[in-house]
C-alpha cells in the first residue's frame, strides 16, 4: 500500500512539474497585448475602418512582447464569412520592439501577404449581411520568416509553427447599418 502511495505521489509530483511550462508560457501569452485606440474589445470597429468607410487599417497599440521575440506577426479574419473564414490581412516580419502600428499603416520592414480578396494589404469588415466578428491576433515569434511576399495566411499558418512564443487578440464587431 505504501508503495502505491508513493507511486501515485511521484506520478501527481511529475504532472505538476510537467504543468509548469506550459503554465509559464500561458502566463506569457497573457502578458503581451493588442489594443486600438479606435475601438475596445469586442465593441464596434468605426465606419472608417471598414468598406463603409475609408477602407484603412485602424491604429494599434503593442505591449508585453517577449524580450526573447525575434517578430511579430499579425493576422485579422472574420470566422463568421458565409464562405468559411475571410482573411483581410496578414503581416509579418514586424519587428518585436514595435509599440504603434499607425493608422492605415505597415510597420518599417514588415511584409504584407495576400488577404481573401487575392491582393496584399488590408481589406476592412465588409460583411454581405448581419453582424460578424473580426479577430486580430498577434503573434511573437522565435525568428523572422524566410516568406515569398505573395504568401496567403496558410503559408503564414504553417511558417509559425513551431515558432511561436506568445500570443493575443483584439475582437472587433461590425455590421453594415
């Protein structure tokens, strides 16, 4: 019986201590952000930003990136498209000491890929109908990325992995009025 005890005693001990890097990393993740100043999360993304508007990409605001982080890479998509999810922007090589990323800006060096539409740069919510959900998700990552500048956001996808140090989001909402 002792032994047993002990057995699951160092089997209990093992899992924690297996627990702590990936606790250490998520308490990473939840350290770095993503804000506008134009709109909160999940609020409304103003008309400006959108088709309805000037169709330009609003300001954003970075902080808490990992010092070990070698780029950034951002990526805004909307899950809810009647088509599957729509990307509207991809970006990445950002440098990791970036802090603004200006209002229908790209950040010094950073590339841009090929959004849903088939072009590069961003598109803004354009939703066919009802309200729809627009993530924009930043990543830290390990290295900068040896990518052809026509990449799509699969080709990004796939480029990340393995590399990736921390993440967050900012939600947006927008429908048509």
């Amino acid at each position: 019986m002792a032994s047993l005890r002990k057995q699951l005693l160092f089997l209990v001990v093992g899992m924690l201590c297996a627990a702590l890097p990936l606790q250490a990393k998520e308490a990473k993740m939840s350290q770095m952000k993503l804000i506008s100043s134009a709109f909160s999360h999940s609020a409304r993304i103003p008309a400006a930003f959108t088709c309805d508007g000037s169709d330009t990409s609003p300001p954003f605001a970075i902080s808490g990136v990992p010092g070990e982080a070698r780029s950034l890479a951002l990526i805004m998509d909307d899950p809810d498209a009647p088509a599957g999810t729509w990307v509207h922007w991809v970006l990445w090589n950002i440098d990791p000491a970036t802090r603004e990323i200006a209002q229908g800006g790209v950040p010094h060096g950073a590339e841009q890929g090929m959004n849903s539409w088939r072009r590069k740069g961003y598109g803004g919510p354009c939703p066919p109908s009802g309200q729809h959900r627009y993530y924009f998700r930043l990543y830290a990552l390990s290295e900068r990325l040896n990518l052809p500048s026509n990449s799509t956001r699969k080709e990004l996808d796939l480029a990340m992995r393995g590399k990736i140090l921390a993440q967050t989001e900012l939600l947006g909402l927008y429908a048509h009025r």
